[in-house]
C-alpha cells in the first residue's frame, strides 16, 4: 500500500471514528448541558447551545428529587452489598481454584445458571416474603438481595484472578505452616489485588445501575437513585433541567468507574468466555 | 465455599419454589386467603388475549436490539480498531452509553432527544421541513429498540474489540501479502475469529433483553394499549397492579423457563473451556 493511500486511510479512520464517537456520546452531553440550564433554557425552542450556565439546579434538586437521601442510599446499598459479596465469594473461590475436585465444574456452571434466573421469576415470592416480615422498602432488604445476585457474578471472576497465582506460592506457604485463611488473606488477596479491585468495581457498577429491584421492593425510604429518577420522571417529568441535574449527578461517578475498567470489563461481563 | 453455595442455594430454592407453589393457588391479593387453584392460572394465562402480543413483543424486544447491537458493534469494533488520533479518548465516549443506568438512558432519550415538542431529534425534523413524531405514541416499540441498543452497542464493541486485539497480525499480514482484499480478508479471516465472541454476546444479550423492564416502565408503561408489554412488564401489572399473584407467578414461570433454554446453550459453550 502506498504511503498517500494509507495516510488518506487513518484520515478517513479518524474522522469517522471521532463522528460516531461524538454521536454515541451525545444524548450524555446533552443531559449535561441541560443540567447547567435554566428550566426556560432547557425547554427553549429552538434547542440551545450556548446559554449562561447556572449551578441552581443542583442547589435544588434534592429538595425535588430527594437527590441526597437516594445517593446516600446508592451508596450504601452497591458498596455494602459489593464487600458482602466479596467476603463470601473469595473463600469460595479460594477453595474451587486450589482445591478443586471434579464436582467443582458442575458447581461453578450451577451458580453462574443462578445468574441467568430471570428476576420477575422469583419477585413474587420475595415481594410477599419481605411484606411478612416488614422488610420491604429497606436497604437491608435491598442490599442483601444485589449482594446475592452478583455474587455468582464475583466468584467467577476471583476464581479466574485466583487461579493465574502459580499454586507453588501457595505450597510453601502450606508447608510453613499456613492456614487457608492465611494464604487467603496474605498471600492471595495482596497478589490478586488489582484483579479484586476491578471485580469490585463491577460490582458496584451493576448495584448502582440495578433498576428492577428498586423500583419493585423499595419506595421512598430506600429507594436509590434509579428509583428516584423513575419515579420522578413519571410523577413531574416537566421539570427537565432539575432532572437532568439529578441524572447527571447519578451517573457520573459510575462512567468514572466504568472508564478506569474498561479493559477488565469484558472478562467479568462474559464470564472469562472473552478475554 | 459453603456459606457462599448455601446462600446461594436458598436465593435459588425457596423463592424458586414458592413461585411454582403459588403459580398453583388461586390468590389474589385484594381476596385473601389464597385457594388451591389448580391449573386455572395457567389455563387463563394461555388464554389471555393478551399473550400472543405480549409473546410477540419479548421476541421482538430481544431480537431487535440484538441484530441492532451485533451489526453495529461489529462495525465499531473493525473501526476502533485500527490507530488514529485521540483514539482512547473516542473509545471512552463510545462506551460512555453502558453505564448510564437505564432509567435515566430512558429518561434521557424520552424527554431531551425524542420528545415530540421539545425533543432534539423533533426540532432536527421540524428543521429540515418534516412532521415531528410523537415517537413513545406511533412508534413506542421502535423508540424502545433505540434506547436499548444505544445502552447496549457499547457493550458489543467493547467485547468484540477485545477479542479483535487477540487477532494474530501475522495472520492478517499474510492474507494482505497473498493478494486478499480487505473485504476477503474480513471475510476469511476476521469474521470466523469473531464468531466465538458474537456467540456469547449473542446468548448474554438474549438473557438481558428478556428481562427489560426499566426502559419500559420510565417511558410507555407497557403502552399504548399492550403495545409494549413484555413477559417482565406482563408480570408486573398482573402482580403489583392486579394483585394476582397466582397469574403473576404462572407467568414468572414461563419467564423462568424462556430465560432457562438460552441459558442453557450459554452455559454449555462455557463448560467447555473451563
């Protein structure tokens, strides 16, 4: 290929790669945008660019949204329900990867089938379950429920960070006399931290962004920030900047996290079937 | 690893079973107590009117999005790809869209960009001498298809980028040195290499997309009319609106049992490597 044709190539690469890009992305700045508009600006006909940015919407979207309470309880619920998932996941994963026998297979398939049940199959039950014992619309409730949802989700990505620790290591430390919380806690959890970490930040990321759960088992006390923006979006959808400001407010931190594990994503999203 | 398995034994089992239980009773919520019903819900279930359209309206809510995300991805993955400038910048904004939660992608799109009055997308046709359509009334279906696939291409590129970065060079280089074309390169090389990977986002996808649920609830209530009503959406206003939860179980089965046999095949294909 000539040097000419193959300079056009990357130019014709980067341009259409920066469109599509800048296309994909839009409708996200957009949200921004309207987010630092006044509620006439925001509304105006037609749409407008260039305005005077004003930080009143988030000075008064939790008065609207309630947007404090609904972040706290955001925070509370992915953070707690990702540190419940991890402490029950990493022994489990301990022992599948170094301690295998033949029926750890068919046991790692079993939990990864409990990830695929489909939610509405099992909300019935669950609704009426925590109606019986005055859970309903509480973060407990909320928490413990996320937590165990992804936690088929964290086994199978420490156990595919566990097993790439040569079993060596872990044999010495056994032969000086090692326990396996021990090994656990000295030897596995510093050398897979990186890999901890993005297993972590999924987790979180898909507590944040639950939206069924919230919207079904918890209302005004608990409810998180995807229930927030639901209800009010259905309740008092005129209010568009505010909104936007509470929207923004929502995601932001998550495509932060998102962005920073990128490159982890895909093995934890596809169960290691793409690495 | 026996808390862990125990846990997850009883999040399984018991609600699993309860569902199967109550799908059996005949219990409304508004009419306690709960009667054995038999096999009435599953009788007036499978002659709802409704069924057919709402059957019709899950497929057509998994398999849009999916030949939508696949395609597209498939593209944007072969264009990210190859170097240009500011190339991880363009990366980060494309896959931007997979963290927005879906209540406030839905929001996003319902109010700013496809709204009949103020939406961008209606001023864009105004502009160039169209009608606006009021998307969420005419094409409600359409409209849902867009906000998912938006959530979702990202999803795809990313996955099939990676799997496009573990491409042999050399490979390719030999193809390009024998005298292929790029579209034969892409189709004797490329394409079989992605073939693994657009399985799984194939199987994964038709996991997620049978349980959409937020998208409709934040933007058309499973209306106009049951325009938009999957299985999830089915259940819910059976359940938490109807009150019947003997219906409301019967069709968590089924929901249960649809999302079971593509599971099944995913599963399969990851037991193989493992």
């Amino acid at each position: 290929m000539s040097a000419t044709k193959k300079k056009r190539q990357k130019l014709l690469r980067a341009i259409v790669g920066w469109l599509v890009a800048l296309i994909m992305f839009f409708p996200v700045f957009w949200m921004a945008l309207a987010a630092f508009k006044t509620e006439q600006d925001a509304a105006a006909l037609p749409p407008l660019l260039f305005f005077h940015p004003t930080l009143e919407n988030f000075a008064e979207m939790s008065e609207r949204v309630g947007y404090l309470r609904h972040a706290w309880n955001s925070i509370s619920v992915s953070f707690i329900s990702t540190i419940f998932a991890l402490l029950l996941a990493a022994p489990a994963a301990y022992v599948m990867a170094f301690h295998g026998t033949n029926r750890t297979r068919a046991v790692m398939l079993w939990m990864l089938s409990i990830r695929f049940m489909p939610a509405v199959g099992v909300l019935i039950p669950i609704y009426l379950i925590l109606v019986s014992v005055r859970l309903l619309d509480t973060t407990f409730a909320l928490t413990v429920i996320i937590g165990l949802s992804n936690l088929p989700l964290v086994v199978w990505m420490l156990y595919s960070y566990f097993k790439e620790v040569p079993s060596e290591i872990l044999e010495a430390a056994r032969m000086d006399g090692a326990r396996p919380l021990t090994q656990l806690r000295y030897l596995l959890v510093p050398l897979t931290a990186p890999g901890i970490a993005s297993t972590a930040l999924l987790s979180i990321i898909l507590a944040w962004n639950e939206s069924f759960w919230a919207i079904n088992i918890t209302a005004t006390d608990a409810g998180t920030l995807a229930l927030a923006i639901a209800s009010f979006a259905n309740s008092e959808g005129l209010f568009w900047a505010k909104l936007s400001a509470a929207s923004l407010a929502s995601v932001a931190p998550i495509l932060i996290f998102g962005w920073i594990m990128q490159r982890q994503l895909v093995r934890g999203l596809t169960f290691g079937a793409v690495k | 690893m026996l808390p862990a398995i125990i846990l997850l034994a009883i999040w399984m089992i018991v609600p699993l079973a309860l569902t199967i239980w109550y799908s059996f009773q005949n219990y409304n919520l508004q009419i306690p107590p709960p009667e054995w019903g038999g096999l009435i819900n599953y009788e007036f279930l499978l002659t709802d009117p409704d069924l057919p359209r709402v059957l019709k309206n899950t497929l057509v809510l998994v398999f849009a999005p999916i030949g939508v995300t696949v395609v597209l991805g498939t593209l944007l993955a072969l264009l990210y790809d190859g170097p240009f400038p500011g190339r991880p910048i363009a990366r980060l904004l494309v896959i931007a869209p997979f963290f927005v939660m879906p209540t406030v992608a839905a929001l996003v799109w319902k109010n700013l960009i496809l709204h009949p009055v103020w939406g961008l997308v209606s001023w864009l046709m105004k502009s160039v001498g169209l009608a606006p359509i009021d998307w969420f009334s005419t094409y409600p279906m359409t409209a849902i298809v867009i906000i998912v696939s938006w959530i979702w291409t990202p999803f795809t590129t990313l996955i099939l980028l990676t799997s496009l970065q573990s491409l042999d060079r050399e490979q390719l280089e030999a193809a390009r040195m024998d005298g292929a074309r790029s579209l034969a390169t892409f189709r004797y090389v490329v394409l079989p290499h992605l073939y693994r990977p657009i399985s799984v986002v194939v199987m994964l996808e038709t996991i997620f997309f049978l349980a959409i649920y937020a998208e409709i609830y934040v933007t058309t209530q499973g209306g106009p009319g049951t325009e938009t009503t999957n299985i999830p959406f089915y259940i819910f206003s059976r359940a938490l609106q109807g009150f019947d939860v003997g219906l409301a179980s019967a069709g968590g089965l089924l929901a249960v049992i649809l999302a079971n046999i593509v599971a099944f095949f995913f599963i399969r294909a990851i037991a193989k490597q493992l």
